[in-house]
C-alpha cells in the first residue's frame, strides 16, 4: 500500500509541476475515495504534505523576486487567525466521528466545485477586470486592504476545512484584487502565503491527531520528483487543453463526494 500511496504522489506532484495546480483538490480526495482514508486524517495529512512541497517553490519565487511580500502578509492577517479559530472550534465542538466526516466531505464537495469554476472562468476573470479602453478596474486603495484580509480569512477556513483553496481560489482572488499584478507574481505570491497556511492549519490537525506521518512520507517521496519533472514539462503541454480537463475531474469528484 505504501507503494500506491508514492506512485499517487508522484502522479499529482507531476500534475502540480505542469499546471501549477490540483495538489489538495487531487490528493485529499484521492486519499478518500481510492484509498479509504478518513476525511479528516486526508485533510490532516494533505496539509503538511502541502506545506512541505510548497516551501521549496515559494522559496524559488522568493529568490526570483515574484512574490509581493505585502500582499502575502495581508493575506496571511487573514488566514493564519482563521485557521488558528478554526482549528480551536474543531477541538472545542469534540464533533463525533460521524459528524465530523459528514462536515469535512461536505466543505470539500463545496470546495472542489469551487475550484473548477475557478479554474474554468479564470481567464474571464481577468478580462472583466478590464475597461475597453484597456485600463483595469481596481478596488478603491482604502477598501483594498480589509477586502485582501477577508480574503485571506475565508481561505485560510477553507483551507484548514477541506485542506483546499490555496491554489486556485486564492490565484483566482489576487486577480480579482489585484489585476496590474503580473502572471508571475500572481503565482509566486498565492504559493508564498500558501506555505505558513498550510503549515499552521497542518499543526493545528497535528494536535486534533489527524495526521498519518507514515503516509505523509510515503507521498512525499513520490510528489517531489514528481513535481520537479512536471515543472520542466509545463512549457510543453498547452494549459488550454489541461485546464478544462483537470476542472472537469474536479467537478466529477466533488458530485462523487457528494454521495460519499
């Protein structure tokens, strides 16, 4: 089983290096409805394993100079303090077995439809974002600052729920707020603030006991080749073809989760 569970890494780590994403609303599902995992121990170990392939890419885009360190500390303003709450909620409530799944799966149907509606309308995102004229619309500079917070709150409780939304729904989010940020520092700033999230909500399922280390381990020896050999094959497999393919899959899984 160990060996399925690297062989999976590998095939989503591979995905994540082509597309820049599908980690979380890949694995976590794949944990369970392939491999039976429970929901929460899925979520658990998701989060840490997201957090470990994550630093060496933010690390990159850090060296690279893609990553607006402003924009990440505001999101994280946000996120971190949610997921802290979340977290505290989830140990207070001592929800049952049974409910817990039940809300877990729910959050991670609801977040996995998300996702390829996101992934879907992502580049008309962008465009509504621009006046004919080819100027872009952008929130007033004073709203600015609480909407990126908010932001980073809801996904920081998402994330920590369903262990996804960091990927696609915060690039998704930083067009919208930000859409004179290039492509790049989109990309390196969502991965920047997505390593401390998924850190600390990965912790926090540390201390409710939701984390299998042994299953963590075998999907990172899988993931991080696969990740690195997917990075040098992106600029070769066109993303318009991959693009609704990969939100198609996230879409059947979520109705599948649905009836889980």
């Amino acid at each position: 089983m160990d060996g399925l569970y690297t062989v999976s890494g590998f095939l989503v780590g591979l995905i994540v290096g082509v597309t820049g994403v599908g980690g979380g609303s890949l694995m976590t599902p794949l944990l369970v409805l392939f491999f039976g995992i429970s929901p929460t121990t899925a979520v658990g170990t998701d989060l840490l394993y997201a957090s470990l392939t994550k630093a060496l890419g933010g690390w990159v885009h850090g060296r690279n100079g893609t990553v607006d360190w402003k924009v990440v500390g505001l999101l994280s303003l946000g996120s971190l303090p949610a997921a802290l709450i979340t977290i505290v909620l989830l140990k207070y409530l001592a929800l049952d077995a049974k409910t817990l799944k039940g809300l877990v799966t729910g959050v991670l149907s609801v977040a996995l439809v998300l996702t390829a509606t996101a992934l879907l309308l992502k580049e008309r995102i962008r465009k509504l974002a621009q006046r004919e004229d080819g100027t872009v619309y952008e929130l007033h500079h004073r709203h600015l600052t609480g909407a990126t917070v908010a932001t980073g709150f809801i996904v920081g409780a998402l994330v920590t729920i369903s262990s996804i939304g960091a990927g696609v729904l915060g690039t998704v989010a930083l067009l919208f707020l930000y859409p004179r940020m290039s492509a790049s520092r989109v990309v390196g700033t969502d991965i920047a603030h997505a390593v401390p999230l998924t850190a600390v909500a990965g912790i926090g399922h540390v201390a409710l006991g939701t984390v299998d280390f042994v299953l963590l381990g075998s999907l990172l020896l899988g993931s991080l080749p696969g990740i690195y050999i997917g990075s040098h094959l992106s600029a070769k497999v066109p993303e318009k073809i991959l693009r609704p393919v990969l939100a198609s899959m996230l879409l059947l899984i979520g109705t599948r989760l649905v009836l889980y």
